[in-house]
C-alpha cells in the first residue's frame, strides 16, 4: 500500500510563535499563559521548560518552583492566529493543504510521484525547509507520513520536536506495540477503560480483535472504523454540522466576583452572538457555567425561541444568573471561569421564523453594531451591562478552533 497523508504538527505552537517573534526568549524555559497570576495554569509551554517537566496546564506555582527563571508570556492569539495563516500558505505552495485539523496541525495529500516513503520524505523535507525560510527558524514541525490521516497523525506524535516518522501498513502493529494504547487518537480515558475490560491492555491486544469484536466494544460502526483505520483504510470523514457556538474565560484576580463574572459572561455572550450571526445560524439553547477556586462548578441552561438577537440573549443569560446561589456567611465561593454556550444551532435557510416575521429594528440594531465592531474594534458598540469587562473576554484559541480575528477579538 502506497503512502498518501502527511500530517504536520507544529511543535509547543503557542511557545515557539513567542520565540520566533522575540529573538530574546530563544534557548530559554518559557510558559504562555492568560494572564500574569500565579493561580492560573500555562496553556503553552516551550521544550526547554518541558525538560524540567513543565507542560499545559502546569500551575504558574508549581511551574516557578521547578524553573525560577522561567519567562511567563500573556498569550497573543492574534499572533498566534496569523503565524498560523501564513503557515498553511507556505505548507501549501510545497503540497496541497486537505485539511486544517486544529491551530497547529494541517493533513496533506501526497501529489502523484510522491506517494512511495522515500520520495514522501523528500517532500516533508522541503516543507521543513520552506517553513524555517519563510516563517521562522524556530517553528519546528514534527511530520508524520502513513496511507491514512489516522496512522500519519500518530506518526506525527512518535517524535518531537522536529521530527519525520513513516508508518507503512506492515508496520503496524511492530512499530508502534511500545506505545499506550491512549496514544491512539479515538482512544480516550471511558474508551482505554472499556478496552481493559474486555483484557486488551496493550496495541497488540487490540490489533489482535476482529472487525466484528471491536464492533461490539465500541457498540456499532465506530469499531469498524477504528478497525479499518488501524489497517492504513482511509475512511470517509462523518459530516457534522457546527453543534455549538461557545466562549470561556478564566477571571483575573480583580475580578473574582459576582458582579464582574457577570459583566464577562454578558461580554462574552455579545461575542458569541455576532459570531452566531456571521455564521448565518440561530441558537436555541442557552448554557452557563462557573468554575469555582473553592467550590463545586456551577451550571445552568435554558431553552428559548429560535433567535441570533443580542439582547434576546443577554436577557436569558440575565435570567439564568438570577438563579446563581447568593453567598452565604462564612461560605463564599470565588469565581473562577465563566462561560456561555450556544446550543441547537439551526442554518437561517432552515430556520422557521415566527409567524409574526421578525423584527426590523432588531435585525438593524445588530447589524449595525456588528458593523461598527468590524471597522472599528469590538468596543466600538456594546450593550452597557459588558462595560466593566471590555478588557476582558477577548480572543482566545481552542485548538480545534481557530477564531475569527475580525469577529472574535
């Protein structure tokens, strides 16, 4: 079987942008995090800071007790979003981009002739090249090189940084029996569980199960699928439409409390409702949540009337925060992270409007608003309950989201 992906994975992405856009934090430890605070966790870290175990998600505490010197960053997702641009441009003018999987990840197909391991590599080669010349010596990339996405993905992840690995389908399961079966992406920690149930505890236990078998652990087609991609198949991508539209943000110190956790949640439900409508769809379902420093994680939802209307909203957000437990005496809890989640979404086209039609003054007011907010920043217009919180709120990057700079900021 000839190869026909090749997945590059930039390496400490959000840590090696920060290095190639400041000469003067090359060679060192470097964490990325939200904001300056030592309660908060890293969302990057560089592999000079992995080498003293120093990862995402390390405590800022624990991660300046282990490496002194460390230098800590604020996160610059417009950075991080435009280096990201520039990137799939340069991987494209050396092999045509199939997908964009996540901010730092891309899948490419291999162009006729290239599609024999020797000649891949030469390939990935000469992205590496074109990459360091065109963006930055320091965005190094690990690239995997196999017959299907799923099995170039985990070539990808077997070295770094600035790795090249090719998984042929006789490879498999001998180049890769040493790794945890969590290293297989669709394996995730309910799955790993269910997989020791039925005695498979290493890669090999599970190549070893027919299709029929891992149809049953996996309760239907899933394990088919996972058969087949484990064997170099590639299998045809389920299409999903988009399920939610969604904005989290972890609150600085002065900000800890009731009232300003609720002026970011209204910050962040005007930035999801003009992305709801730049995505031409309409919510009808609306989630809150709060993570606590010092107590159990609060949420509610509500459903509501088919709309993308701001103040539509903002009123049901309101609504649902009425329901957020008053602080008791002597049992504070201490806002964390607040976030707002847009669910059932439906596409305009589908969408059955009231009977009544909609309201005019509304759909300008919005449209005004979203015109002024995209020629002249996003504080250019706002309803008032987010004043408190224009500074917070903004840009931030899912890894398998990458944001709209001109709607999300």
């Amino acid at each position: 079987m000839s190869v026909n992906a090749l997945l590059v994975d930039f390496n400490s992405y959000f840590a090696s942008c920060e290095q190639q856009d400041r000469p003067e934090l090359r060679g060192r430890p470097v964490g990325v995090v939200p904001m300056l605070a030592d309660s908060t966790c890293l969302i990057a870290a560089s592999y000079e800071a992995k080498k003293y175990g120093v990862k995402t998600l390390t405590n800022v505490g624990e991660a300046k007790a282990k490496i002194p010197d460390i230098a800590l960053v604020v996160a610059r997702h417009e950075l991080y979003i435009d280096i990201h641009h520039r990137a799939v441009k340069a991987v494209d003018e050396i092999a045509p981009v199939r997908k964009v999987l996540s901010i730092d990840e891309m899948v490419c197909d291999l162009p006729a002739g290239y599609k024999t391991p020797e000649r891949a590599c030469e390939l990935a080669m000469d992205i590496k090249h074109h990459l360091s010349a065109s963006i930055g010596e320091y965005m190094k990339v690990s690239i995997g090189i196999a017959p299907n996405l799923f099995l170039a993905k985990l070539a990808s992840d077997m070295q770094k940084p600035d790795g090249l690995v090719v998984l042929e389908e006789q490879d498999v399961p001998a180049k890769i029996r040493h790794l945890d079966l969590r290293a297989l992406n669709g394996v995730g920690k309910n799955m790993e569980t269910r997989l020791r149930q039925y005695a498979i505890n290493t890669i090999d236990d599970l190549y070893r199960q027919t299709e029929d078998q891992l149809h049953t652990i996996w309760g239907g087609v899933g394990g088919n699928r996972f058969y087949q991609k484990l064997r170099g198949v590639e299998v045809a991508e389920i299409h999903n439409e988009m399920g939610s539209i969604s904005h989290s943000h972890v609150l600085p110190p002065d900000l800890r409390t009731r009232d300003s956790a609720l002026a970011v949640l209204n910050r962040l439900t005007q930035k999801a409702a003009m992305r709801l409508r730049k995505a031409c769809h309409t919510t009808g379902h609306v989630a809150i949540k709060v993570k606590h420093l010092n107590a159990p994680t609060w949420e509610t939802d509500t459903r509501l009337q088919a709309t993308h209307d701001t103040l539509d909203l903002i009123h049901a957000v309101t609504g649902l925060w009425n329901k957020y437990p008053a602080r008791k005496s002597g049992k504070s809890a201490t806002p964390l992270q607040v976030a707002v989640v847009l669910g059932d979404l439906v596409p305009d086209a589908s969408q059955n409007f009231s009977l009544f039609g909609e309201n005019p003054t509304k759909e300008k007011l919005n449209a005004a608003i979203d015109a002024l907010n995209t020629r002249f920043g996003k504080r250019a217009a706002y309803f008032g309950g987010a004043h408190q919180a224009l500074e917070h709120g903004r840009l931030a990057i899912a890894f398998n989201h990458i944001p709209d700079v001109e709607t999300e900021s």
